[in-house]
C-alpha cells in the first residue's frame, strides 16, 4: 500500500511540476473553471444579500397587519376604524400609559432615477410615526435632522442615497404636483427599510390624498408567540379581514421570490461548466499525449497503471482547485459589498449588497471539484491503458 | 535450459492484424541467453529486434509459444504481476534516454527504488552509489536537461541498475550520441557486464556498438540469421 501511494504521488508532484510546460493550455483551463465559479459566487452572493436585506428587516415580536390577500403592504388598504379594532387585540404590549403600541404606517411609490443605469425606477416612500421609529431597530439619523410633523419634509435610507440620484440632503425632490425637501438621512443597519423615504404619516395622507386611512399597521407584541392569539381575534371578528404575521415572518416570504434566482443562477453555472469541462477535458488528454512517454517509461519501470490514473485525476483536480480560487477571489474582489438594487414584492426598488459567506465558498469549491474530478477521470483511464511500448518509440 | 540460463524463448511466434492482413514477425522463434551474456542484436528495419526486445522486457506479450525467465514462466502473467516483475528483474536504457525533465538526476535515477520497501536513507544510499558508478556523483542535484546527451544516458544507466536487476535491456543506447560518446557509454556496460555480471541484451544497428558485446545475433524476417549463435 505505502508502495503504491509512493508511486502515486511521484507521478502527482511530476506531472504537477510540468504544467509549465503546458501554460496557456492549463491556464484556459483555469480560466474556464475560474470564470463559472465567478458566475455561480455572483449569482449566489446576490440572492444572499437580498435574502439578508429581507431578513434583517423583520422583528419576531412586531406584527404587521394587512388586508387579506394583499401580499404586500403596497396593495393593502387599512381604513382607521379597522385600525381602531385591531389595536384592541390580546397580546399587544402597553405603553407607560397602558395605551398600545403600534404605528399606521402609509406606503406609497415615487418616482427615481437609477444612479447606474439612469433609469426611472419606483422607490417606497413610507409615511410614518415617532412610534414606527420605536418598532424598528438600529435606526438612526445619520445626517441632518428628524422631518417635523406637518410640514413636506423627508429624511432618506442610505441606500437610496447611494443608488439612486437627487436625494442629497438638504435638496428639493418634486413627486407629482408635490415638492418635498430632503431633511436628513437614516440608517436601519443594511436592512430594506433603508431603500425607503419617510415622511410624517399625516402630512402623507394629505398631500396624497388618502384621507385617514393607511396601507398598514405595525403592532408591539408582549412575545413573538402572541402573533397567533392576535390572528384568532381578527379571524373571529367578523368585521376584519386581514392577515396578521410577524414582520420577520413576512420579510421571509418576500425573499422566497429569489428562489427562482438561485435556481436561475445553477442552471447558468451548470451550462458554462459544460464549457469548462470540455476545456478541461482537451487540456488533460493533450497532457497525457504530451507525457505519453513519460507515463509509459514509468509503466516499463514498474509503477502501475494505478498512479498514471490517479496522477492525471490529481492535475485536473489542481487546475479547477486553482480555477475555483481565482473565480471565489474575483467574486470576492468585485462582488462582495457591491451595493445594487432590484425590483421588490411591492414593485418598488430594494437596495442590498452582494454578500460572498463560507457556505457560497464552498459551493464554488465544490463545483470547481465537480469539474476537475469529471474533466480529469477520462484523460487518467487514457493514461492508465496507455500501452508501455510507447516508451520504446522515443516518445519522450 | 540449464541453471546459467536467465532467459529462455521457447518456440515464440508474435503477429498482429493490419486491417485485413494478419502480420507475422515471429513464428517458432527460439532463443536462450545466459546469465552473465552481453548479446547484441542487429538486424535491418522491420527484422522484429524492437519487438523481441519488448518481449524480453514484459511491455508486450508473444501470442504463441513460452518464455521463461530465471527459471520460472512470465508470459501468462497478469499486466500487474508483468509490472512487478519489471520492477524487480529488468533495467531499461532508451535510445532518447527516456528522463523525467522535472526531476533531477538524482530523482530520476531513485524512480526504480519507489517500487522497492527500502526507506529513504537506503534508497539516497544506492542513488548515490550508482551515480558514482557513471560518474555523476557532482551532478546529483543538476536537472537533466542541463545535460549532454552522454551524461544523461549515465544517468539513464544510473536508473537502470540502481535496484540490481538481473537483466539490462538497452534499445540503441548510443543512437543519440556521438563516436565518442557512444564509446564511453559502450565502456561503461562493458563494465558492468564484466566487472558486476550484468546479462545485457542490446538492441542496435551499429556494427561498431555491437563489437562491445559478447556475441551478436542477427535479426532478418523473424529469425535468427546466425544459427550457430543460437541456443
């Protein structure tokens, strides 16, 4: 057995060692595998981000009720008596004053323009209250100030900031007949609340002509578990008709849609690795003619067929490993961070970042494995039935 | 067959099918060789010298007829088995000298010992043994292919008897090389024949390679054309 391995890693590190003397052969090869492992990582680390942006949106113990059916929150409608019933169900925490927490929000689309592309793009606008401000966490004023209640003020998510163009802070952006001056910036931690305007609830409703009613409400739960008892009450109150879930549980139904992307982006990987299994493949049997000879003078000396197989499957293996490495370090080089934005559930822009994790990694790792194990086991069942005669026609 | 005899062909044939033409080279070929002989085969293109030489060295299988070697049968054996049986009993010398350019002389020259159970200690004791024998004790390290053609063929004869086979198989061994070379490389296996006993077969085309051997057969057509030099 010690014997056998021996000769395989002679044959390993000689055939390793002579890759210069295939160059650009193996470096197309590397390329090849380098340039699907980048495609995958980018298509994965995408869909990762927005999953991310989504999922840190939602708290477990905030509720957020909609009208039934709506699937999101710009296709519902709340009017204020309804909001007025809901406030009354079990399990919402109390204020100082035993009043209940929850905040009305209103969500309504305006007009962007897309800093890469300058495109027109629909971008949220949320009017909201001093309590909404309370119900999430991580927000902060990162410039300027608060907007005041009453008045056609707005302060912007950082992300709208970065993506999209004409919100600087202290300008004046117009929408429809409106005009609204830009008061301050805010952060929400990277979460989809950053890819919002918000404006006082009331001065929202006015200047867009809602009356009183809203798109939803955000309510404060004593435990995440009251979530059930307050969607037993609305579903036994013949009055309501709405949904009620956890704001986590809702953001993670709006991330499902990027399933389609995941299976989008394997499906692309996998027919560029077809691409880069073939380069693979034409590289490893130029190799093994190319090393006929040498193979064939080990064989005459003695080493098995065995370590001319597993010598050639370990070059293929090395050639997509150090492929995969250069396609995970572009990926990560231009990928990871890069902030963009997508259309939503509520067909208005989301902005995230593209996030590369050990998972994606390793998915890269092993695609990369796939290739040079299926590129490589051919070309080493060539090289181990390669008839020992050879070394005697000076093929060296 | 006597207990002198390494290596006994017993009426060998060997043929191949071209398309639709069956090709023979050998047909009842018989042929004896002694321990301790230095045979030189010669013959014209086509004569069948390659592929007895091949035959002798268990890289191609006659398809009719026993070969014996030392005593015991080899040509049934299995393709692994024809491996070890290399491996243990046979060095090779190319005419291309046949080196792996990534590794040095030394390694080169260590391949055989890898398929031996000596450890590493031994197997740089005998590498630098038998370099010392062809002379390349300074050049252990220097890649080969900063060579000449006459130093990489020690080198090639370093490899070949660094695990003491029995039988060393040498095809055209000086057909890369100059007169002058080719004689010292021709000296050195003299040397080895003489001094260490080495049975050597050695396949050529210059008259002036074979006078170096004991005794030289001739190849035409698949037989032996000198039959008072056959067993």
């Amino acid at each position: 057995m010690t014997k056998i391995l021996s000769q395989i890693w002679v044959v390993i590190v000689m055939n390793i060692t002579s890759i210069g003397q295939r160059i650009w052969m193996s470096l197309a090869a590397i390329f090849a595998v380098a340039v699907v492992v980048a495609v995958l990582l980018s298509f994965l680390a995408m869909t990762e981000g927005f999953s991310k942006t989504l999922e840190g949106s939602g708290s477990n113990t905030v509720a957020i009720v909609t009208r039934s059916g709506s699937q999101s929150e710009l296709n519902s409608v709340l009017s204020r008596e309804t909001i007025n019933i809901v406030t009354t169900a079990p399990g919402i925490a109390k204020d100082a004053n035993g009043d209940p927490i929850y905040s009305p929000e209103l969500y309504v689309i305006v007009d962007g323009i897309k800093k890469t592309s300058g495109t027109e793009v629909n971008l949220p606008m949320r009017g909201i209250s001093s309590v909404g401000f309370e119900l999430r966490d991580q927000v902060s004023i990162t410039s300027g100030r608060m907007f005041e209640t009453g008045k056609n003020e707005i302060i912007v998510g950082e992300g709208v900031l970065r993506e999209f163009a004409g919100f600087e802070l202290g300008t004046t952006v117009r929408f429809g007949k409106t005009e609204w001056e830009v008061v301050g910036t805010f952060s929400t931690g990277g979460n989809a609340f950053e890819s919002e305007l918000w404006a006082d609830a009331p001065t929202l409703q006015s200047q867009f002509q809602r009356g009183s009613s809203f798109q939803t409400i955000r309510v404060l739960l004593e435990t995440p578990d009251d979530v059930s008892g307050m969607a037993e009450m609305v579903e036994n109150d013949p009055r309501l008709f709405l949904d009620v879930v956890t704001e986590a549980d809702y953001f993670a139904q709006q991330g499902e849609a990027l399933n389609g992307i995941v299976i989008f982006g394997w499906i692309i990987s996998i027919f560029m690795s077809v691409g880069a299994l073939a380069g693979a493949l034409n590289t490893m049997y130029t190799s093994v003619a190319n090393r006929a000879g040498e193979i064939a003078t080990l064989r005459a000396i003695g080493f098995s067929n065995t370590s001319a197989f597993f010598g050639t499957l370990a070059e293929s293996i090395v050639l997509s490993v150090i492929g995969g490495f250069v396609g995970a370090m572009a990926s990560y080089l231009f990928m990871d961070g890069l902030s963009a934005s997508t259309l939503g559930a509520s067909f208005t822009q989301v902005v995230f970042k593209f996030e590369l994790t050990t998972d994606l990694f390793i998915n890269g790792a092993f695609l990369a494995l796939g290739i040079g194990l299926i590129g490589g086991i051919f070309p080493a069942a060539r090289a181990a039935r390669l008839p020992v005669i050879v070394a005697f026609r000076g093929a060296n | 067959m006597t207990d002198e005899t390494l290596y006994s062909l017993q009426k060998v044939s060997k043929g191949f099918v071209k398309g639709k033409e069956k090709i023979t080279i050998f047909d009842g070929l018989d042929m004896s060789i002694e321990k301790g002989d230095f045979l030189a085969i010669m013959g014209p293109s086509g004569s069948g010298k390659t592929t007895l030489l091949n035959m002798l060295g268990g890289v191609d299988q006659p398809t009719g007829g026993e070969v014996w070697f030392d005593g015991s049968r080899v040509d049934k054996l299995s393709e692994g088995n024809l491996a070890k049986w290399r491996a243990n009993n046979i060095g090779f010398i190319f005419q291309f000298y046949n080196l792996m350019p990534m590794l040095n002389a030394a390694k080169n020259v260590e391949l055989p010992l890898l398929l031996t159970n000596l450890n590493s200690k031994q197997r740089k004791k005998s590498v630098e043994a038998a370099l010392e024998l062809v002379g390349l004790s300074d050049r252990a390290k220097h890649m080969t292919n900063e060579m000449s053609g006459g130093q990489q063929q020690r080198v090639a004869i370093a490899r070949a008897i660094v695990s003491d086979p029995k039988l060393l198989l040498c095809d055209e061994p000086t057909g890369d090389l100059d007169r002058a070379t080719a004689d010292e490389i021709l000296e050195m296996l003299q040397l080895l024949n003489r001094e260490f006993g080495k049975t050597i077969v050695m396949v050529t085309h210059d008259p002036a390679a074979a006078k170096y051997a004991k005794r030289t057969l001739h190849l035409d057509k698949g037989e032996f054309v000198e039959k008072d030099l056959v067993a």
